[in-house]
C-alpha cells in the first residue's frame, strides 16, 4: 500500500482533546486523528477506562485490542482532574484546542471561559437533563431500548442482542460529523458551540423504520415474521443468506438443484411459498448442508439473485476479495512489531486519510511512525 504518511491532512488545522472514556467518545476522535487532526487524549493516572476493556491480546488483560482500535494515531498526557494542579493543566491544553469532547456532567463552562473559541463535544449514554440521565447504558441497554432488539431473532425464540457496540460507534460517528458541521459554522459565522450526542438516540435512529409503521397504519410485524423472503443456511465452510423474491423463485431452485421444489404444491405460488417458508428453508438447509457456501453464492449472483457469504471475521482478510483491493489492511510498526489495522472509513481524493501512529501507551506523546 502506497504511504499517506507526507500527505496533508484533511483536518489538519484542528487540534482536539479527548476527554471522553466512551466507545463512542473516543471513535469520533480516532476518526478526527485519523483525517489529520492533532489528538490528545486525557488520561486519568491509572489510564483511560478503554484500556481495562477487553478483548484482550494478552493472558494478563494489559493489551487491550479495543484501546488500540480506539486510539491509534493520538497522543496521551495523563492530568489527574482531582488535582488543582491537573484542573490547571487540563485549562492550558484547551487554551490550545479547537474541539474537545468530553463525558456528560463534564464542566464545559471552565473550559469556555479560557477559550470562546473551543466546540465542546459531550457524548454521553442518554445526554443530560433528561430522565434517565443518571443511568449508566450499555450496548445491550441501547439496543433494547431503541426498538432493535424486539426485531431480531426467531419469532419462536426470545429477542437477540446484535452482538458487537454497534450503537457507540455509530453514535462516535454521529459525533465526527457533528463536530465538522460546528467547525464550519465557526469558519464561516466565528460562533463556537456545544454539542450533544447521546447513544441511546443514535441507536433509536438506527432501528428498523417500523415506529413509523405504526405511527401511519397502526401495524406492527412480529419478530422473524416480516414477510421478507430471505433464508440462512448453513453450508459446510459457513452460513450464507439468500433473498428468494417471486421472479427469482425458479431459477434459485435450479441453481440449488432443487428443480422439484419449482412445482411442489408447497412452493408452487407465491402465497404458498409464504405459507410454508420454513418448510421451504428446511429443504434448502438439507441439500447445500455439504457444500461451498461461497460456490454457491457467486452462482446466483451470477443470475442477479441477492446472496452473501456471512464471514466470520477471520475470513475477512483471505475471502473479501473487495477489501483486497481497497488497500483495506495495513500494518502499524509498534515496540511490539507490525501488527495489522484496519483501513480507512472513507477516501478523499486530495487530503486523503492519514496513515496513523499506534496507539499510545500512558503518557506518550511522540508515538512510533506507521507503514
């Protein structure tokens, strides 16, 4: 992969503290580091709360691959906010800034008064003044409370949590482009603002459109009983999903080898398909239980059907063939080695993604260079 190291910077010209313990907090300021912004994160003495969060690279719980992910490409001072001596020194660092985004109850009005200039950012589980400002949120919790969970799963079976902290990173997302809408306004107007990102309102943006649903006709579509025609099957390297529309119906049975199903009473119209679904998916189960997902995936794209591999994430790097050629993985040299990261969000043409430094350890204000 050809080097950004020398290349301009996007956000060049930002300079931003990183406050904030939060997946969400510190993803938006990794995305800001990552377009060429100066970053800062403020650590507490025993280090930022992502350090403690797993997973983990080692036995010992003292790598964490979330820090690493969150963090690369910033800098770390470590300013103990108990301290008049650290209150002082974290007023000096904002004197400095451009952007700071910080926790909730955080005292923005210190920071406001050594620099009008400052956007301070909060990001927070449910924001403040609000009901539920005094709870501490979850992945699980955002994505119960959004109306997602209810939608996912079986409709036999209880609601699934969408593993992973999709919501914070949505939510951190959400964050970066809040703070470049804010850092425009202040180009142009020379008005600095707060902003306010709570995750559990990210997350009920993201849910399924069915709210509205409701709010227009009154109807709500059971879990796993959306009418949508998709089936996931197991096959012998994997799971593969499938979209079975009416016009695609014959062809996806000849592909399977399954012509029989085209004309079997069960399947034969289109409302006895949607009668007998689950009958239909236990067919296909049966005969591609022993072959190559991925065979049969590029044979009914082939024929413009809609079909996936689901990956595993350590197929990722051998199989998705797009990312190959998007130059999606590169390598970081660390004290530790070269160790493997992952690519950039989006691509600019004349200020494209910097390439980042590692993740600092506590304190460390000059990290190694990047490949």
């Amino acid at each position: 992969m050809t080097s950004n190291q020398d290349a301009p910077g996007a956000l060049g010209f930002v300079r931003v503290l990183d406050i904030s313990e939060s997946i969400a907090g510190q993803f938006c300021c990794r995305m800001l580091a990552d377009y060429g912004a100066e970053v800062t994160l403020v650590e507490p003495p025993k280090g930022s709360l992502t350090r403690s969060m797993g997973p983990f690279r080692d036995a010992g719980k003292t790598e964490s691959f979330l820090f690493e992910h969150l963090n690369v490409g910033k800098n770390s001072v470590v300013v103990d906010q108990a301290s008049a001596a650290g209150q002082a020194l974290l007023r000096d660092l904002a004197k400095a800034a451009d952007v700071v985004v910080v926790p909730a109850g955080f005292d923005r009005a210190a920071l406001r008064a050594v620099n009008a200039k400052l956007i301070i950012t909060t990001v927070s589980p449910f924001g403040e003044g609000t009901p539920k400002s005094h709870w501490r949120g979850t992945e699980m919790i955002y994505q119960a409370m959004s109306g997602m969970m209810i939608h996912n799963g079986r409709h036999d079976r209880e609601p699934l949590y969408g593993v992973g902290n999709r919501a914070s990173y949505c939510a951190g997302v959400a964050a970066y482009s809040s703070v470049l809408s804010a850092l425009m306004v202040r180009e142009r107007t020379g008005v600095a603002q707060d902003v306010a990102i709570d995750v559990a309102h990210v997350a009920a943006s993201m849910t399924y459109p069915f709210a509205l649903q409701y709010s227009y006709n009154g109807s709500f579509e059971e879990r796993g009983m959306r009418g949508q025609p998709l089936i996931e099957v197991k096959c012998r390297d994997g799971w593969i999903a499938i979209w079975i529309r009416a016009n695609h119906f014959p062809v996806v049975c000849e592909i399977l080898g399954m012509p029989e199903m085209i004309t079997d009473p069960r399947f034969a119209a289109d409302a006895d398909r949607k009668a007998n679904f689950q009958q239909f998916v236990a067919e296909v189960q049966k005969k591609v239980a022993n072959s190559i997902g991925s065979e049969i995936v590029n044979a009914l794209q082939a024929k413009r059907v809609v079909a996936a591999c689901c990956f595993q994430p350590n197929q990722l790097g051998l199989e998705a063939e797009h990312l190959k050629v998007r130059d999606y993985w590169y390598t970081i040299d660390t004290q530790a080695g070269r160790r493997l990261a992952l690519g950039p969000q989006f691509r600019l043409s004349r200020t494209p993604r910097r390439v980042p430094t590692p993740a600092p350890t506590l304190g460390e204000s000059k990290a190694a260079g990047a490949r």
